[in-house]
C-alpha cells in the first residue's frame, strides 16, 4: 500500500522537511491511513513509484498494482509493466488526504484507525474517473470506502445524496435518502439539480410523492363496520366512521414522507377513545394496525422501480 520510507510520510520542501521526530510523530497522527506497508503486497517487491501530493508529502506505491487496477495506467501516468523499471516520482494535482482514500481504494485496505474526513472521500471519488477506476466498481457495499462515505448520511445527506448520484452509486443515493425525507426537495439549488441529474432527480421526488399517496391511501380507507348491537342499529355506525373521516382529514392535512407509525398511532387513539360502542373500537383498533403495519413496511429510501412503494396497498395483514 501507499507509503514512504523511514517515518512512512516525506516531503521535499527545502527547511521546511519533515524528518525531525517531532515531525514525524506529527505526521504520524495527521496521516496514519498513509502509514501502512505493502503487507499483503508484500509479493510485488518494494514499492517502485513515488507520488507528490499537491501539498508536497511522497507517497510509495507498486506500478504493478496500480496498473492491475487501474484502466488507463493511472490517468496514462504509468508505462505498462517492465522488467526492473527504474523508480519513478510523479506529482500529483490532489492533496494527500485525497491520494491517501484514493490508494485505500487501488489496495482495498481497511481505513482503520485512520478516518478521512467528508471533503478527502468525496474529492477522491471525483477523482477515481481519472485515474483509471470506475466509481461503480470500486465503491460497492462491503467495499471499505462505502463504508466510510455511509457514515456521513445522516450528517450530510444531500452531499452524500449529490455524489452517489454524480456517479449512479445507487446504494449510496439510497441510503442518503432515507435521510432526506423532510427535506424539501423543491427548494433544491440549479446546481445540486444539475449534478444529480434526472434520473436520481426523479427517484427522490417519487420517494416524497409516493410515500404521502401511499398513506392517503391507507387512512382513507375506513374501518369494517360490526353487526348491529345496543349502540349500533340498522343505520350503521354513523359515528364511528364519520369520527374516521374527520380524524383522517386532519392528519392528511398535516402529512409528511416521515412521518413516524408512532404519530399515526397516537392520532387515531385520540379518536378511538371517543368512540361509546366498544365492537366500533375493536374494529378500528384492528384497521390502525393494519395501516401501521402497511406503512412500516413501505420503502423509506429511493426504489429502482416506483411500483415497490405501491405494492404494500395490496398486502393483507
């Protein structure tokens, strides 16, 4: 894996190199992602290209590897293989930050304990493209840059949201948009709309606009009326079902995407509680978990196809 001899960090930048102790320990902490061996490379040799990031640190790495991984020799930047190569020093027009996740990537290494931060994983995967590794393959579930750039979902679901669709990640866009429920999605800016395009575009404004038809769906439906008893006659319940429709009206009104089973349940045990005939309450009691149990399974991130958010008004409980 990338790194550099001695303290494993460089730099070729006259008084101000690092090679003082306190230097290194201060790289130390600043790049330990950098800091691996070849370990189970240790078969290609020791490394024999030389990288200087933008910020003037050297980076070791293999050719072999690189070129195994890469599609275009690392942005044409490396000959094919060769017996013996002389070493080689390239600059680089990316930080080491960024370097350092893209060569995570070329060597499928673990981040840990390093932790890159938002900014280092999303220049690198802009920067994948052109050096040869599709975005799609290399940043895949079980991968551990996904993993690093999924933590961030929660914190910054629209950027997370943005680059997963930039690159058609869909697992990424997918869980960025579990997160973006609330979000309004017509405010977005020309140029978060730009970058994600229509594809990942529509996929979001069908997540929103799918999940409050679903649950219009679902609560305007009433409840099955009981045979008629002391508080029922042949009329039917008027009261429980008139009782219904004003309490749907009033959370139709004030419906979202996110809006949690909990609120549901909490809305229509108001109105069950007035209910005087005991079988009206069963019965709705009965229709209410049906609609929670519906609605918890209906599809809270972005779906290939939209008919998987439709498909749970079918499913009997």
């Amino acid at each position: 894996m990338a790194h550099s001899q001695g303290s494993n960090i460089d730099t070729n930048e006259g008084s101000n190199d690092l090679t003082g102790p306190a230097a290194t320990q201060q790289s130390t902490l600043e790049l330990a992602g950098v800091e691996h061996t070849y370990t189970s490379h240790e078969k290609d040799g020791p490394p024999d290209v030389v990288f200087i990031s933008s910020d003037e640190i050297r980076l070791y790495a293999h050719r072999a590897q690189l070129c195994e991984v890469s599609n275009n020799h690392f942005g044409s930047l490396l000959m094919p293989s060769m017996a013996n190569p002389t070493p080689t020093t390239i600059a680089l027009s990316e930080d080491v930050y960024t370097l350092s996740v893209i060569f995570h990537v070329i060597y499928n290494a673990s981040f840990k304990p390093y932790t890159p931060t938002l900014e280092a994983l999303s220049n690198a995967i802009n920067a994948l493209d052109k050096y040869g590794l599709r975005p799609c393959s290399h940043v895949s579930p079980g991968s551990p840059i996904f993993e690093e750039v999924v933590k961030f979902t929660s914190r910054a679901p629209l950027i997370i949201y943005t680059l997963g669709a930039e690159h058609d990640l869909f697992e990424i866009a997918q869980k960025a948009s579990e997160h973006l429920l609330t979000y309004p999605v017509n405010t977005l800016s020309d140029d978060i709309v730009a970058r994600v395009g229509s594809v990942y575009l529509q996929r979001l404004f069908d997540l929103h606009a799918a999940r409050i038809y679903v649950l219009q769906r679902l609560v305007t439906q009433r409840p099955d009326e009981h045979k008629p008893n002391t508080h029922r006659g042949e009329n039917g319940c008027e009261s429980m079902q008139l009782a219904w429709s004003n309490a749907t009206a009033i959370l139709i009104l004030d419906v979202n995407p996110e809006i949690l089973s909990e609120t549901i349940q909490k809305h229509f045990e108001r109105f069950i509680a007035t209910l005087p005939c005991a079988e009206c309450r069963n019965c709705t009691e009965s229709h209410v978990r049906e609609i929670l149990w519906k609605w918890s399974i209906t599809p809270r991130s972005i779906c290939r196809d939209t008919q998987d958010f439709y498909s749970v008004l079918s499913l009997t409980n």
